[in-house]
C-alpha cells in the first residue's frame, strides 16, 4: 500500500455497525467535524460499504438528500445496480459505486483509490459490517 492509500485510510473516520447493535438513528455518527460541516453548509465526500441495501443504502440516500457526494460498494452486482438505479433518481452526479468484498484486501485498496479518486477527500468512512451472532 502507497503512503497516500496508507494516509486516507489513517484519516478516515470508521464507524462500524454490526447485526445486533440497535440502531438509533442517524446521529449516530454526527461527529464534531460532521456537524461543523452541516453547520457551514460544506459538501462532504463520504463512503459507505454495504450500501446497496438495509442500513447503508439509508445513509446513502439521506446524504444524497443533503447534497453530499457519495461512493457505496456492495460484493453483490445486482443488489448494487438496483440501489444504484434508485440513487440516481435522487441525485445521480453525487453518487458513485463499485463492487467490493470488504473481507478481501486487494479489493478494499481498488476500492478505496476509487472512492479518492471520484471524491478528492473522503471526509466521512461508513463500515457496515455484518456478522452473525
């Protein structure tokens, strides 16, 4: 991994929610530098793995609400397009996606030069994680 790669993925915020944690809404992860960033208007860039359904495609649809730009990965193709498809009629310029198994590390280092490369900076890093219990 390049010391760049290495820097962003230093940088980004990682909040993880697995299956079992209840979920109490989107302040969950309104950061001090979030809410800064809503407080002066600022359009963030931000990623969200497992966005093609459930929790994570919620987060991407209310940051695209909010004018935001966002890059969601899902391993699965199809779940992806759909989401994809939907996203787009919310804002289709602010939104980006790319396949991506998070368990695999080459594709996580693809993925995340992806993300740099339609955002710029990365301002906010979503991890949904699913596990059983």
């Amino acid at each position: 991994m390049n010391s760049f790669t290495k820097n962003i993925l230093e940088n980004i915020w990682n909040i993880s929610i697995t299956t079992g944690l209840f979920f109490l809404g989107y302040k969950l992860f309104l950061t001090k530098k979030y809410k800064n960033a809503m407080k002066n208007k600022k359009i963030l860039g931000i990623v969200i793995t497992g966005g093609s359904k459930g929790i994570g495609y919620e987060m991407a649809k209310e940051f695209l609400k909010m004018g935001h730009r966002v890059v969601i990965c899902s391993r699965d193709e199809n779940n992806l397009n759909k989401a994809l498809h939907s996203l787009y009629l919310i804002n289709k310029q602010n939104i980006f996606s790319k396949i991506c198994d998070v368990s695999k590390a080459d594709e996580v280092k693809r993925f995340v030069d992806f993300a740099v490369d339609k955002l710029k900076v990365i301002d906010l890093f979503v991890k949904i994680l699913l596990k059983d219990i």
